[in-house]
C-alpha cells in the first residue's frame, strides 16, 4: 500500500517509533494521520510537529479506541492504515500482579480486536486497508525479564497471523513488526537484559523505514535484526537447543547484575 492521499491512524505515536512513524509517514503526503496516546504533550507534539490531528486516549479501554476511530473518521474519513504500535513493559515473572498482566494483555491485544471490530467490515466493503501491529521479538522468541510481556507480545503475532489468514485475499493488508532493541525511551538503561538489548539497537527512524517499506511491499514479518530472523528459524529447528540457549542467557545476565 502506498500512503498518498491515506487515512492514518498511528498508536503510541508521541514517542519512539511511533512518532518516528508518524515523522516518516508525513513526509508521503497521506491524506491526515491522527497521533494516539496516553501521554497529552507526546501526542501534541507529534501532532504538532507533523500537521497531524493529536488523540490523547488509554487505549486499554475499548471506548477509547471507539472515540479514536469516530474521531479519524469523523476528521478525514475511513481509516486505510491502523498502526498499533502503542506498548509498555512490567518486569518480572508470574509473581506479577494481576492489574498488570490484564493491562498488557488490553494493550497489545484488546486494543487491536476493539480496533479490528471496528474497522474490518469498512476495509471489507471498500476491499482496502492495511493493520501494522508492533509486537517484539519477545512475540516471536521471549523478553527473559517478562513473562507477561513476552505472552501478550507472542497474542499480538497471533492475532496479526489471524488477521492475514482471514483478510488478506480480501484487500485487507498486515503486517507485524517485531523489533529487538530500539533506541527508545522503551529500553530501562539500568537493567542488565535492556542493556544488552541497547548494545545493539537500531534508530526510531531506522525502524520506520523498515515500517513504510514493508507496507510497500505488504510483507508480513518485519525484523529489524538479522539475529531475531535466524533465532527463530533456530527455535523451530531445534527447540531444545533454543531452549537451553536462553537458558544460559539467563544464568549470565543474572550474574551479571549480582
Ligand atoms: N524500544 C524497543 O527496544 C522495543 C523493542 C521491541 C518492541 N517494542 C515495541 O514498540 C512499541 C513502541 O515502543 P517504543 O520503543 O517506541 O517505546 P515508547 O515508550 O517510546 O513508546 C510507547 C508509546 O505508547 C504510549 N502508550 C503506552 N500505554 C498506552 C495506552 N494505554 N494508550 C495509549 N498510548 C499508550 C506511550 O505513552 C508511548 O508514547 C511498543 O509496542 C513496544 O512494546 C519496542
């Protein structure tokens, strides 16, 4: 899909590679694109920045995405590409509260059925339209400092194989981005896991390239490391092998941090 004359909506948009989304898409001339997130100055700043329309909305909420969508359509009409791109992180294991394994599963999978729902018979009609979802690759392999971000990050991939198997010979693109370290506000620089992440992370605007070129291409897997590809060719060759692979990535960071 090309993104001349295109209705966009780009979730997290006020920071990170959202907002570098939203810099890199403007520059396409799309038709508007409407700058969601929770956080009101990153989202009117983007909006700002790129003579977009800001959204300020927890999208955990299914309300909220309704207000999103009324507010994109209402503004520039039928939405053509959805960006979820919209996430956050809790370490720790199953010891984590419940609050906050739900919030993560609202985020990186609720938010985008409420979203789905909403838009999928629309994009079916006129036959177009395109979801990118940002998951990780912890969705593909694992964030070993998150159990509750690698389950919800592995039901965004899910949801975005469902999403093509279903729609795609029906006019409706996906693709689904999953990143290893970007060099965001994302990454904890006191942690020893997100310090190995940042040793070898790629730009915001790296990443967006990457974005707008495999909507271009309506390419289903976006990585943005040649490891995340091979890793998971690995996992599905040998999956004791991977296993025990990061198993000793485990033993090493944690004695690393003692
Ligand atoms: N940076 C990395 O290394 C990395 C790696 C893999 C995946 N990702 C994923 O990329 C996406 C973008 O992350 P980023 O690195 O740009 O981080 P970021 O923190 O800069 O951006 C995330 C944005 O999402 C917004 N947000 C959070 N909760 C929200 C909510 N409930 N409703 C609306 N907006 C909300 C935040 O305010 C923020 O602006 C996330 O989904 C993240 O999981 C990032």
């Amino acid at each position: 899909m090309e993104l001349k004359d295109r209705v966009i909506v780009v979730t997290g948009g006020g920071s990170g590679i959202g907002r570098a989304m939203c810099q890199r898409f403007a520059k396409e001339q799309p038709k508007g694109i409407i700058v969601a997130d929770i956080d009101p100055l990153a989202a009117n700043q983007t909006a700002e920045e790129i003579g977009g329309i800001p959204c300020v909305c927890d999208l955990t909420l299914e309300t909220n995405v309704k207000r999103l969508i009324d507010l994109a359509e209402g503004e520039l009409g039928p939405v053509d590409l959805y960006c979820a791109n919209a996430g956050l992180t809790y370490k720790g294991g199953c010891e984590l509260p419940d609050p906050e394994w739900q919030r993560l599963w609202q985020l990186h999978v609720m938010s985008t059925v409420y979203a789905a729902r909403l838009l999928v018979p629309g994009m079916l009609e006129r036959k177009s339209g395109y979801f990118m979802l940002t998951s990780s690759a912890a969705g593909i392999l694992t964030e070993i400092g998150s159990a509750a971000y690698s389950v919800t990050k592995h039901a965004t991939v899910a949801l975005a194989e469902w999403l093509s198997i279903h729609y795609a010979r029906k006019g409706i693109g996906v693709s689904c981005l999953c990143p290893a370290g970007v060099d965001t506000g994302f990454l904890d620089h006191e942690d020893p896991i997100h310090q190995f992440l940042h040793m070898s992370a790629v730009t915001p605007e790296q990443v967006a390239d990457l974005i707008l070129n495999g909507i271009r291409d309506e390419k289903f897997l976006l990585t943005t490391h040649p490891e995340i590809d091979e890793f998971f060719a690995f996992k599905t060759r040998d999956y004791p092998k991977y296993l025990s692979g990061f198993q000793r990535l485990v033993e090493k960071l944690t004695k690393r941090k003692k």
